[in-house]
C-alpha cells in the first residue's frame, strides 16, 4: 500500500458573539462575529484507503506546510510506516514550528484504524476508559464584561450540569485575575477541581509568583503557562515552580515534542505537561511525550479538544482531564470543536464525561457538506503536480 493523493478542503467556521481581545486573546463581546479557517488532510492511499484530519488551530501555516513536503515526503511512502514518516517530517520542518507535522500524522493515525479496522486507541495500546472526565475551560475574560461574580455564577452551572473541574482563562492582568480566582474559589472551591490558565500573559516573574501564591492558598489543582517565557526558559520554570506550590501545568506553546518535555521535566521546571496531538506533531510525539512523562512519575494533560485527544485519553493512566471548551454563559457550550463533523464528538453528559468515538480510526466522519458550503479552497497534490482551486 502506496500513498497516491494528499488533499486538502480549506474552509471557515463561524462563530458569533466574540471578538478578538488587543492582546489577540477571543472574548464575549455581543454582536461580534469571527470566522476563523479550517482545513481537512485527507491521506489516500491506492488502494482506495482514506485517513483524515480536520484542522482548527493556526491552519493557514499547516496548509503553507503541507503543500511543502507531500510530494516528496508522503506521496509514494507506505502510510503505515508512521514512526519514519514522522522522523523525516520532523527534520525536514525543522526550521519552522512543525505545524503541519501533527496534522500529517493523525490523519496517518486514522488511515491505519481504518486498515486494521480498530479505534486509533487501540493502536496505541487499548483503552483503560470508555468516558474522559472533562473540565470546562472558559473563554478568555472581557473586562469590561466579565467580572469575577459573573465567573463565580459561570462556575456553579458548569457544576449544576455535571463538570467536575473548571478552568479560568482570565483577563491577564494579575489583580483582576486574583479576584476572578477568588471569586470562583468562594462559590465552588469546595465541590469543583480549580485551574488557571493566563495564556502566557503574565510579563514579569513577579506578577506570576504573586497569582501563584493565591492559587496555593484556595488549593488549586494547577497553573498553567503563566509567564510570557514557558517552555522557553527552563530556569524562570525552575524559579517558578520552587517559589509555589500549585503544579506548574506548561509548555504547551513549545514546540519541542518529547524533547523539551524531557528537559522540563529532568530540571524540575514543571509538574504535568501539557500534550497536543494537534500542533505538537501528532499522536506519535503525543505518545512520546505520555510515555517519558510516565516514566518520570508525572502527569499529562491533552491541550483543547478532538477526536484525537479523547482516543488518546482513553488509554492514560497519568491524565486527569478532557479540555471542553471554550465555554462561556452568553456563548453558550458549543464552541468550534465539532463544526466539520458529523454529529457531536464532544458531548459532555450529566457525568461530566465525554464518551470515546468508536469504530476504526479516529471513529468520527467529516461533515462534507459544511465543509463544501463554507469551502475557500482546494488542493490536490499525487506527486506529479499540485493542484490549487478556488470556489
């Protein structure tokens, strides 16, 4: 079996009632309305055999990516030998941020599901759970909307509804996100796993120390990438981490794969790694990173939401938790995650769990006619030519 054709349908979401914060940070804002693109791979073999992925995140540099290195690094290649393909793409990516790398390989993931006929979670060693507990993870706050009783009252409906943890992505600024962090603390604190997540916003160590210090007095499972330089600088991690207690949650923004897991861990600059099968190449480095982490006695997280994070959780005994999201109560908690799929993938139930897709593969279908109706491009590349078409 032979790679033959690697395609790719661009396409947008929508997405209403949000807007970008200055920081680039989307937040509630009435009336607002975004469409960020999307894409789907799709990895054909000659045999007929079809592997895909629907991209969400930073899209526009997987596709520049991918029409790079499918002629020559996929096109032709047994999609079954993952763990070659991966290494090549890796170092053939090297000097960019091996956007498109994640993206090749879950759709390679699929495709083998697909020719052995098992769930993907069977491929990486068998589920240990049939449902992933989820947290909610908000929206990024709108400060001149979302105060911290506005937080507190968000919180306790995702309790009434089942969510066994909550996550703050606050306004980036360190008094606003203390009140925000005891707000929440004070109304379910007692019945709900807390985490923080300020999305590297914080400039200085010192503000970052100062939050910390609060979130070790309300109890906080964990905090997460709070300065500008995580999974940069090893020694402001180490720094970090000595000075409070919460675990450090980090390096999701690095793009390392193991590697820098690896070093992060061995210098004690974080507690529990962020993993993204998405954009930190796919689930061959996520099961990379799982295993190292593992070994060294520590936790994993899986970054935001998909098909592939809920195959990969299932098989984890050192992950805690789903990301749902992104939540908020004008917003509503549908966000984007299954626009481009038929049905809904992550549908969070009275448990506070999110069932595993079943079937082979990733156990999703590509929702065709939304990506068709909301198409902005097409590319087909079989190694003699690549095609570019435009509706």
């Amino acid at each position: 079996m032979k790679i033959e054709e690697v395609e790719i349908h661009e396409f947008t979401y929508e997405i209403e009632d949000v807007s970008p914060r200055p920081d680039g940070e989307i937040v509630y804002v009435p009336g607002g309305r975004i469409e960020p693109p999307g894409y789907v791979l799709t990895v054909r073999s000659d045999t007929g055999l079809e592997g895909h992925y629907r991209a969400h995140m930073w899209t526009a540099v997987g596709v520049a990516q991918i029409k790079a290195v499918a002629a020559h690094f996929l096109v032709g290649r047994d999609p079954l030998q993952r763990q070659a393909i991966w290494n090549d793409l890796r170092r053939q990516l090297r000097h960019t941020d091996h956007n498109a790398l994640g993206a090749i390989d879950n759709a390679l993931w699929d495709l083998a599901g697909k020719h052995y006929d098992e769930s993907v979670s069977t491929l990486l060693g068998g589920r240990v759970r049939d449902r992933v507990p989820a947290y909610a993870s908000t929206l990024s706050g709108n400060p001149e909307r979302d105060t911290p009783a506005r937080y507190a009252d968000f919180a306790e409906e995702c309790l009434d509804r089942g969510y066994p943890a909550f996550k703050i992505h606050p306004h980036g600024e360190p008094a606003a996100d203390i009140e925000i962090c005891r707000a929440v603390a004070d109304r379910v604190g007692d019945e709900m796993e807390l985490m923080l997540d300020p999305s590297s916003c914080y400039g200085s160590f010192h503000d970052a120390v100062r939050v910390g210090k609060v979130l070790d007095e309300l109890g906080f499972l964990w905090y997460e990438d709070p300065l500008r330089d995580t999974g940069d600088s090893i020694y402001a991690m180490r720094r970090l981490a000595d000075e409070i207690e919460t675990p450090i949650l980090g390096i999701e923004q690095s793009r390392t794969e193991p590697f820098g897991a690896f070093n992060h861990l061995v210098n004690d600059a974080l507690e529990m790694v962020r993993v993204d099968a998405h954009l930190g190449g796919g689930l061959t480095s996520a099961q990379k990173i799982c295993h190292t982490v593992e070994t060294a006695g520590m936790d994993v997280e899986p970054h935001v939401g998909g098909p592939e994070h809920l195959q990969l959780a299932s098989t984890l005994r050192n992950a805690h938790y789903f990301e749902h999201g992104l939540l908020h109560p004008e917003v509503g908690f549908e966000w984007y995650n299954d626009q481009g799929y038929v049905g809904s993938v992550e549908s969070v139930g009275s448990d506070g769990c999110v069932p595993v897709p079943d079937g082979p593969g990733m156990g999703v279908e590509i929702d065709w006619d939304f990506v068709e109706e909301r198409g902005t491009g097409h590319t087909l590349i079989d190694g003699s030519s690549t095609t570019d078409s435009f509706p």
